[in-house]
C-alpha cells in the first residue's frame, strides 16, 4: 500500500513539473501598431465679396503638420491662384480676381474638399469698348471730315489711373493711348491729329454713353460715344 501511494505522488508531480507554464517557452505577441493621425482643416474665411474693380485676397488653412491638402481652381475665367495648389500642413491660399466689365459674377475653390465662395460686383461700366461718332463744327479746316467714326477702349492703369486706347481711321489715328482725367461723371483726354485736339464730355447716370465737345487750333465740334 505505501508503495502504490509513493508511485501515484511520484506521478503526480511529474505531470504537475511537465505542466508549469514557466519552463515552456511564451508564445510571440504581434506589435501594437501605431495610431492613425486622423487630418482636419480649418479654413480661416469660406466666402468672399470682393469689388467690381478687382482685387487679391488670401485665407489660411490649418491642420496637422503631415496632413496634404490641394486646391482646384472652379473660376478661371476670372479667379487665378497665385501660389502652390498642393500643400501639406498648415498654410495659406493666395489669389487674385480680375477687374469685372460685365455683371456680377460668382465662383469658387475647393480646398481639402470644402467650397469657398467667391462673389464679385459688377465692374464700372465704363471700362470696355466703345464707338462713337466725331462731328466737325466752325473753324475747322475743309480737308476734315465733316463727320467720322471712333473706336476705343476704356481701361484702368496698374497704377488705377484711366486711358482710353483710340482709333480714327478717317485722319490716321490708330491705337493711340491717352490718358483721362475726371472730374465727377465728367470726362477730359487729348487727341494728336493734325494738332492737339482737346475733348471733354459728360457720362450718362449709367455710365455707358456720354455727349461732349472738342477743341483744336480754331476747330471745334462734338463728339459721342456708347459703350458696346
């Protein structure tokens, strides 16, 4: 009987030896991989109204130092971005919107996938093309036509002055560019043709007509002009 009772103790500390976890070797456990940075983007200004007479304009973006971001250009036609259109980290959208000389407008950009609106108001009527007629009045000499026909263009300077680039064909002027001086709805530019020839005018309320005079040695006359 002592000896079956030795045997089975015998045996059960061998199995119980055979079975402890710390002689056998620990399984392999996988890494833990790192966290996923999850990018945000916040835009300073979502929507613009800017003046018929143009403008630049910038806003900023801001989000995660490794996060990318582009900007798609809805509005070529009239918006042109002035900096990189792909970034990544926080930065800042430059662009510029041409002077308007039509009716009010709208566009947009898209950046990191939201919208800013771009609204602009409809430019000053008077810059664009223009045609009129000029009629010769006491004093002038024969060999002028008693009436001819005017051709130009109104624009703003880089330096927002007015000149106005015109052609009269009848006595040889072509793509001449003059300054205008203002005062008011009242408009003043000279003319090289045989001599100087001074001329003023007064715009209509809506700025695309105007009636005036001229003046040039011992001629005078009138002139008018509508805005195509």
């Amino acid at each position: 009987m002592f000896k079956l009772t030795s045997a089975l103790l015998f045996l059960s500390l061998s199995m119980a030896a055979c079975s402890d976890s710390s002689d056998s070797p620990s399984s392999p456990t996988s890494p833990t991989p790192p966290a996923q940075t999850t990018c945000t983007f916040t835009i300073s200004t979502t929507s613009f109204s800017l003046a018929g007479a143009g403008a630049t304009a910038s806003f900023s973006v801001n989000t995660g130092s490794t996060c990318a971001w582009t900007v798609t250009n809805n509005s070529q036609g009239f918006v042109s971005l002035t900096g990189s259109t792909s970034q990544t980290g926080p930065g800042t959208v430059n662009f510029t919107v041409a002077e308007n000389t039509g009716a009010a407008r709208t566009g947009s950009l898209t950046v990191a996938g939201q919208t800013i609106s771009i609204s602009q108001a409809e430019g000053d009527p008077l810059f664009g093309n223009w045609r009129g007629t000029i009629a010769k009045g006491a004093g002038c000499p024969a060999t002028l036509p008693a009436s001819v026909e005017w051709t130009g263009t109104f624009r703003r300077t880089s330096l927002s002055t007015t000149e106005l680039v015109i052609s009269i064909p009848s006595v040889l002027v072509f793509n001449q560019v003059i300054p205008v001086t203002f005062n008011g709805n009242n408009l003043s530019l000279g003319v090289q043709i045989d001599t100087l020839y001074s001329f003023a005018a007064t715009l209509a309320g809506d700025r695309r007509s105007f009636n005036g005079t001229f003046t040039g040695g011992s001629c005078s006359g009138t002139w008018t002009g509508t805005r195509q």
